[in-house]
C-alpha cells in the first residue's frame, strides 16, 4: 500500500511550524512522520516525547519528527526502508520553496502516493505580500498550487475582500485554520492534477548568529525597534541580563516571548535585493 505525503506550504513566518505542532499533538490515530528543516523548531510537549537522537524525535503518539536532509528523495527513502513504516509523511517545506517542484520529485516513487499540497497564508502579512513586486509571484504560486489554503493569524473570520483577493489568485475555498478540525488536512483533502510548473523566486541572504554572552535587555529593545528594512524574517531565542526571550520577526511584526535558554541563537532571512549578511551582523553585532 502506498504512503500518502501532504506537503505543508507557505511564505516565511506564515505559521507552518505551528500547524505541524499541532498536528503532532493531535489523537489522529495515525502513525504520522514529519519531515521538516530543522525539527528543533519543532516544540512538541517534553511529556509527549518518547525518544530522541540526533535524527529524529519519537512520540509517544505513534508520531515522529525527523530531520530534512539535502536531498528529498533519499530523506523520503529512508524513512520508506524502516522497519515500521508510518501511515501518513507530512512535509514542511521551507517558506521560500515551491511546492509544486516538491510534488514533482515525490511523484516518481511508486511507494508514495500524493495527498495534496496544503499552504498556509499568513493574513496579518498577506496583503503586503502580495503588493511587494519582488514576493508577489512566489507568494501567488504558493497558493495557486495548493489544494486546501489555510489562513492564520486572523482572530476572525476573514473579511471578503481578503477571500476574495485569494480566491482572484487561484485558491480553493480559503478557510481560516481555526474553522476546521486539523485532521481534515489528512483525511479530507482532494489533490488537484498537478500541471502547474515550477515559479522562479527572488535570491535570499540567510543570517546565522550564536553566542553564550547576555544582552543587555534595554539593548534587544533598541535593536527590535530599529531593525534594517531589509531583514523579513527573524526567528530563535535571545540571552539577555533580564532572563531568556524567544523572538519572532515577520515582517513588521515583532513577537518576543520569555522562555527558558542558555545561549543566543538565531536565524534571518532577507531578500539579497534589498539587504546583505553584512547589514544583518552590523545590525546585531553592533559593528
């Protein structure tokens, strides 16, 4: 019997790690594998985990959350050749990537079977989304080729002119993600012929910073408020002298939460037109 993959899409910070969470937390009764870039970002419940290695993360649920290697098919073949095999693989695809080149390299092995592409619209950001030039095509691709578009961040129903908007772009019956059961997404969704090709996107710069020395609280403050134009998404957690913050950046949004963490480590993303590694490290570091 073939295994069904769903390919979770969506632009940076859309919420696509979210959704898997709660995937991850939910009674599907299914033996559910999940394949994303980095799974640590992945912050399933400490009493859920039954296992972990450098890998992979086995739940207690049956679940497992394993690492996205650099090549899919041999990440999507390894997970094929266990000795259990999983009933359902869900793949987080990364924000800036095309879902549809993904459906393409599953759908030679015959050991799968495709269960659609399900992209994830950040509504708090979707409008600038798409009336920024140089986003606007992959961002409309992302959702023009899925089978189920799922609206996050909106506390309300959405308003028409968005649906409406979405729908202009191709997308089936939008749904905000709080208006449907989460196992819909692997029971429910009906796949679309794929025919669309793969869309070009723009060059991106990517930021790495890590360090076990606090920052000044006061210091994070300033750096948030006057970040570079440039810099799209921000994610990781921040050492401080007044304890431990995960940040959050999307956009012109900004979220930074207290957590437990012994060190600084974090990630950017900017588009390369408009920004530089230099600028993101002169930017934190102070330079």
């Amino acid at each position: 019997m073939r295994v069904p993959v769903t390919i979770v899409s969506g632009y940076l910070g859309a919420g696509k790690t979210t959704l898997v969470n709660a995937l991850l937390r939910e009674d599907h009764g299914l033996r559910l594998t999940v394949l994303v870039n980095d799974f640590g970002a992945i912050n399933v419940d400490a009493a859920l985990i039954q296992d972990a290695d450098a890998e992979s993360i086995a739940l207690s649920n049956g679940c497992v959350c394993c690492s996205l290697g650099d090549d899919l098919a041999l990440s999507v073949n390894e997970i094929l050749t266990r000795d259990e095999k999983p009933d359902h693989i869900l793949i987080e695809a990364s924000g800036v990537a095309d879902p549809v080149a993904i459906a393409n390299a599953l759908l030679s092995d015959r050991r799968v079977s495709y269960a659609g592409i399900v992209t994830v619209v950040d509504g708090a950001n979707i409008t600038d989304l798409l009336a920024d030039p140089l986003l606007e095509q992959p961002v409309s691709q992302q959702i023009r080729a899925a089978d189920l578009v799922l609206i996050s961040k909106l506390d309300a129903p959405a308003e028409e002119p968005l649906l409406d908007r979405l729908r202009a772009i191709g997308a089936r019956t939008p749904t905000r993600v709080d208006d449907m059961p989460l196992s819909n997404l692997l029971f429910d969704v009906v796949p679309l012929p794929r025919t669309a090709t793969p869309a070009p996107h723009p060059g991106y710069v990517s930021w790495q910073h890590r360090s076990a020395t606090p920052l000044d609280r006061r210091a994070l403050g300033d750096k948030l408020a006057n970040r570079p134009d440039g810099l799209y998404r921000m994610k990781g957690f921040v050492l401080t002298t007044g304890g431990a913050y995960e940040l959050h950046i999307v956009g012109r949004h900004v979220e930074a939460r207290r957590c437990e963490a012994e060190e600084t480590t974090l990630v950017a993303l900017g588009l390369s037109q408009r920004i530089s590694r230099e600028q993101i490290e002169a930017w934190w570091c102070g330079a």
